[in-house]
C-alpha cells in the first residue's frame, strides 16, 4: 500500500504485443462467453470485483458474495476460509523475496487450485518487498515456475503507483544504462519487462489511493504502454474529505472498472480499516455492510455474457454498452443510481431475455424537459419512443415488442435526460 502519489512525465517506449490473456472467470454464474440469466431485482456477481481482506467471518463473507466474486490477503495460504455458500474465490498471493513465500505457495498449490497467483506486492516501494527490478523479474519466474506446475496462472508484479523518492528502490537501469531511482512505476515495469526476457507475462497490476481522475489516468496509460489486461488490486480514495466524497469515488471507479474490457480484476482495500473508517466494506458488527459497502456489493456490472429476465425493471445503470454515458447517485424518490445522457450522441444498451416474445406495456423514469424524445431501439429499428410530458422527474408509458430469447435493445435520446429505470410487465 502506499501514501504518495507521483506522475512523472512519461517515458514512451516500445510496447510488447503480447495480449495472452483473454479473461478470468472467478464468479460461479458462468465462465467466459457463457450467456446467463439473472433476474433484474438482484445484485450480479461480478466476475471482476475482489476485496483486500486481513480478516472476515464467514457472514462477512456472506454480507459481500452478492457483488463480490474473489478476494486475497497478501499471503499465500487461506486463513479465513470464506464458505462455499458465498462462493468467493480465494487467490494466494507470493508476498515477496522470501523462501517461505515460495515453498509455502507450492504447498498451497498442491492441495488447491486457484483461478491465479498473484505475484510480489509493491517491489518498487520501501517497507513492502522492495526489491530492484532484476531481483523482481529473478522472483517472478520462480513463483511462475511454481505456479506452471500446478497450472494456475500467474498476475503481477503488483506495483506502487508512485513513490516518494526517499522510499524507492534505486538499481542501474537497462534501458537508460545508468543508476535510477524509481519514483514512478513504469520505468520500473519497463525494467522488468527487459530482465524476464522471454518470460511469459499475462497482464499487469498496480494500485491507486489517489483520485478518481488518478485511477482513469493509471489504467489507460498502463493498458496503452504494456498492452496487456490490466489489474488493480488495492484502491481507494484514501485522502477523500469525506464519506460522501469516497462513495463519489467509488461509484465512479467501479463503473468505469466494469466496463472497460482490459480491466480483468479489481479490488477495493479494504473489508475493514480501524485507521480511515470511511473506506471500511464491513461495520463493526460480523456480517453488517456500511453504506460503501453496501454500494460495493450493488455496483452494476456491465458484463456482455448477462442478459436480464423479462418482465420486470432494469435499472438504468444496468447497462452492457454506452457511448459517454455519467453515472451518479440518483436523487430520484427511490433508486440507488442514475445514468445521464446529453443527446443523440449519448446511447445505453441492455440486454434483455424473455421467456416468450409478444408486446409489453413499457415504462420509463427519466428527468428531461417537456418535448424531449427518448428512443427504444433494437439495432437501427425504432421499438418505442417516450416524449417528456413535463419538466424534472416523470414516468412515460408506451408498448415494446420484443422476441423470445435474448434481444439488445438500445435507449438515445434526442437532448440531456437522466434515467433511473425501464420496466416491462407482463403481457
């Protein structure tokens, strides 16, 4: 973990094109590219979304497995054995440059297989493994080793973000050919790239406590200048003025960490922190959710396998595809979020599944202007259009067709709106 976030201007490159991972499937619905069916009133186990955890209960575990799918304790045997019930995935992390890191993971491995080992915990950053960049690439292939004979996959190094330079590691650097001290994590990651060699590496990791506007920066640029699936695996506002400002983030994070596709994992620190309350998962009672965590647990997930049962109300947020869509708590009369739109440019896509195809009454609730016109699509076909009949919060009624099975169906509309929710009874 670390407290200092630094961005250097950025040193460009040659990337590696070497995209070997297409996607871990932690959550139990289903693995990668199989379509599944969930009701439309019930959290989604998102697939991506993990917890740092030092400890929890079993109805800790159960309080989060609605949204949470896999979690890890920088260590690489599992002391709180979430249970089956919750089916949240445990991944044993090698900590650092330690023979027990390494003979206690290869212990672990013969008796359990995980989706993925993640590997060296901040190596770029003083009081954690804090080793240079050959030392890391030495360890990465050793818990690769380790970790190729059981067949389990590995992620990492899992670095700081920036550092302050009295706590970063200083090596001579390949690339520059000359001593460095590594305040930033890319010149480091590059360094690293150089001494694995031929070394297979499946993405890359990193953590955030800065920032929504930091966390944005750091995924894009890591996907850009690495090509490679992106995790972030400790997260949070740490210096947010306060717990609204850290929901705020949250929302903002998640949102963004379940769409875009090369984001494969993530995971919030943490279930419980004594020294910065507003960043707890889990209140002081076992098996109770603070309000983030709460949110946590009932973020959307925008995952292109899941499809929503009809009849009933999906929320707006519940989207699989947008184009410049804004997410915010919704200060509608009920609803936890809502989703903004500008115009024709701003569209939502949903994907849909009913048992048997005929017409639906429909409803929208949106916010727009008296005039304004919201379209139904499915493809470039026009199913329904909903026009303001005021101006502020409202309720618009019309009739959609849809097939039986699964069908993507697509919201533009023609000026700003913002919307909570789409309903469909039944026939």
């Amino acid at each position: 973990m670390q407290f200092v976030f630094l961005k250097p201007a950025m040193n460009h490159y040659r990337n590696r094109r070497n995209f070997l991972l297409s996607a871990f499937a932690f959550s139990s619905l289903a693995a990668a590219g199989e379509s599944v069916i969930v009701p439309c009133d019930q959290p989604v186990k998102s697939k991506k979304r993990g917890v740092c955890v030092n400890e929890a209960s079993a109805k800790d575990f159960m309080a989060l497995s609605p949204g949470v799918s896999w979690y890890y304790t920088w260590h690489f045997k599992d002391t709180n054995h979430a249970p089956d019930a919750a089916k949240i995935k445990f991944l044993p992390m090698a900590w650092g440059d330690r023979p027990s890191d390494l003979a206690g993971l290869d212990e672990y491995l013969k008796s359990n297989k995980p989706s993925a080992v993640l590997a060296i915990n901040e190596p770029n950053l003083k009081g954690q493994a804090f080793i240079s960049p050959e030392a890391t690439a030495e360890l990465y292939q050793k818990i690769k080793a380790i970790a190729d004979r059981h067949g389990v996959p590995v992620i990492g190094p899992h670095m700081a973000l920036g550092s302050a330079e009295g706590d970063s590691i200083t090596a001579m650097d390949p690339i520059d050919k000359k001593n460095v001290t590594y305040t930033f994590m890319t010149p480091f990651l590059k360094a690293f790239q150089h001494f694995a060699g031929k070394t297979e590496i499946l993405a890359v990791a990193a953590h955030s406590y800065g920032n929504f506007g930091e966390l944005k920066w750091m995924i894009g640029m890591m996907h850009k200048e690495f090509n490679r699936p992106v995790w972030v695996t400790e997260f949070n506002s740490w210096q947010a003025s306060d717990p609204n400002a850290e929901i705020e983030y949250m929302i903002q994070s998640v949102d963004l960490m379940e769409r875009e596709p090369y984001v494969q994992g993530y995971a919030w620190f943490k279930e419980r922190a004594k020294d910065n309350a507003k960043i707890s998962l889990l209140g002081k009672e076992s098996g109770t959710l603070t309000e983030l965590g709460n949110l946590y647990v009932n973020m959307p997930v925008h995952d292109p396998d899941i499809f929503y049962r009809m009849p009933g109300r999906i929320q707006a947020e519940s989207y699989t595809t947008a184009q410049d869509p804004e997410i915010a708590r919704t200060k509608d009369t009920d609803g936890l979020l809502e989703m903004k739109v500008l115009d024709s440019k701003s569209t939502l896509d949903y994907q849909l599944f009913c048992e048997s195809g005929g017409t639906f009454p429909a409803k929208l609730r949106l916010a727009t202007r008296e005039g304004a016109k919201i379209e139904l699509l499915s493809g470039e076909r026009v199913l329904a259009t909903f026009t303001g009949t005021s101006t502020g919060w409202q309720t618009l009624s019309t009739s959609i067709s849809l097939p039986a099975g699964k069908s993507t169906v697509r919201l533009r509309p023609d000026s700003a709106a913002r919307l909570n929710w789409i309903e469909l009874a039944g026939k």
